[in-house]
C-alpha cells in the first residue's frame, strides 16, 4: 500500500508528540504493516484516510491504537549476550563493593518493551542467591507503550518468547509452563516492577539508580531529542553508577554528560559536571 508524503507527516508527527520517536523516510514502507490491525478493527482502507481521521477531532482510542502499533517492541531475553554478560561479571561485582555498607540496589530499564530485559537482570540475581542474601534488590522497567507494560507485568511469555535467549535450564528454573505459554515464577520476578514511562522525562523517584539500561532506543531519537535524554539519564544515574546503551548507540560526539569504560562494549560513566563559582 503506497503512503503519500503528506500522509506519511501526518503519522510521522503524531509518533514523534507521544514518544519522541522520528519516523525516518526509510521506514516509510513498514507503516502499511504496522498499521494493518488498526485498518482492519476500525473498518479503514489506508493510510490517506487514517491521516484525515486524525486530522479530524482527536479520537483518543485512535491516536492510541496508531501509537501502539508504529512502536518497534522487539526485544528478547539476553539480548546482545556479550554485552549483557558485562553485568555480573562486571558491573555488579563493582556495585556489590560500592554498596556494600547500605546493601541496596537500584536498577532501571528504560525502553524495557514487554519485559524481558527487566527480567532477565532478575535471573542473573536469583542465579547467585546466596551472593546477594540479605541485599534490597528494586529493578524498574519502564516504557511508553501500554500494551508492552501491561505484558511485561504479567511475566507470560508465548514459547516462541521464552526460547530467545534462554537456555533450557533458565526456563525450567524461573518458568512454569501453562497452557499458553510460559509464566514467570513470582519467586524470580518479585524484584522487578514495571511503570509506563519515558525516557525523555525522569522517573517518578528522586533517588539515583545505580544500573540504567536504555538500549535501542535513543537510535530512534533526533539529535535535539536525544540531547534531551541524555540530560534527563545523566540526572537518574548515580554519580559512581553505570550507563548501559545498545550496541549501535555510543554517548561520543552525542553528550559531554559520559564517558566510556575503556574496552567494556556500550558502558559509560557519568562525567562530573564543573559547577561554576
């Protein structure tokens, strides 16, 4: 289905109010296919005639269903392992001595779509009990879509879900199987907690996390944009904290707010700002 220009901005500008997200030229041809279910529940024929409805006065069901539908939720248990991996074996060793005394942690998972980042933090914990006994554990995943949230809540993974990025013994140890899939164990998840939320804006606490994870997702972000995420993830990261970003994001020519961790792949630091006299 062809998308005229002025169609296509009219969609374009919708995603970017709500989420900040740009819709690129080059990803002009998946909005047909993003959109089929939205045609098909509200009896609409294409794209031009979506584009008058929300031209018209707003129905917020619309603008909402629109939304939901041009957000790009993939994501899956592990993903990127080699980066992942840097947390237990670096990152939290150096956290566990930092917090030694208070033994608290606090982690965010930004962008976290249907959970699976989020939880899979919370495996790598529940694999070493007895290094984290006695710790008070808080991981925070948030993201802009209300369906994602609403997955992610539920801790319920279809097959297909569960068998990326987890081996055998994971699902076997932190899932039960049900009719429908998979359901996440309540012993596993019970750190976890999820919150519709973006980026763009700091979340509700006014404490520092110690871990923010936001990957994949300032890529979709202009430079004006993502400056402004920057600002609002330099203020929710603990001065001696970490910043994880995807592998295809980097903070070099984008921020002065962190710097990177040497070898270690997409970690960062915040840098110290100078306050001026």
């Amino acid at each position: 289905m062809e998308v005229s220009s002025a169609s296509f901005q009219v969609i374009a500008d919708l995603l970017a109010e709500h989420t900040g997200q740009q819709l690129t030229d080059c990803r002009k041809w998946r909005v047909s296919t993003a959109l089929s279910r939205v045609f098909r529940e509200r009896g609409i024929s294409n794209v031009d005639q979506l584009a008058c409805m929300l031209a018209a006065p707003v129905d917020p069901g619309l603008v909402s269903d629109v939304v939901e539908a041009l957000l790009n939720n993939e994501t899956y248990f592990f993903r990127d392992k080699p980066t992942f991996d840097q947390i237990p074996s670096h990152i939290l060793p150096k956290l566990s001595e930092k917090r030694a005394l208070k033994k608290r942690l606090r982690i965010w998972s930004a962008g976290c779509s249907t959970g699976q980042e989020a939880h899979s933090i919370a495996i790598q914990f529940a694999e070493n009990p007895k290094l984290w006994d006695g710790w008070a554990i808080d991981i925070l995943g948030t993201d802009v879509s209300t369906q994602a949230i609403a997955t992610a809540r539920s801790g319920h993974y279809s097959q297909f879900e569960v068998q990326r990025g987890l081996s055998v013994k994971q699902m076997l140890e932190h899932f039960d199987e049900t009719a429908s899939g998979w359901q996440m164990r309540a012993s596993t998840r019970s750190i976890v907690r999820f919150q519709k939320h973006s980026v763009l804006e700091r979340p509700r606490s006014k404490q520092t996390f110690d871990l923010v994870l936001c990957r994949n997702v300032l890529l979709y972000f202009d430079p004006a944009t993502r400056a402004k995420a920057f600002e609002q993830l330099h203020r929710a990261v603990a001065p001696d904290g970490f910043l994880m970003l995807g592998a295809g994001e980097t903070v070099i020519g984008q921020t002065d707010r962190f710097e990177p961790q040497g070898e270690l792949a997409s970690l960062y630091t915040p840098r110290p700002q100078t306050v001026l006299a």
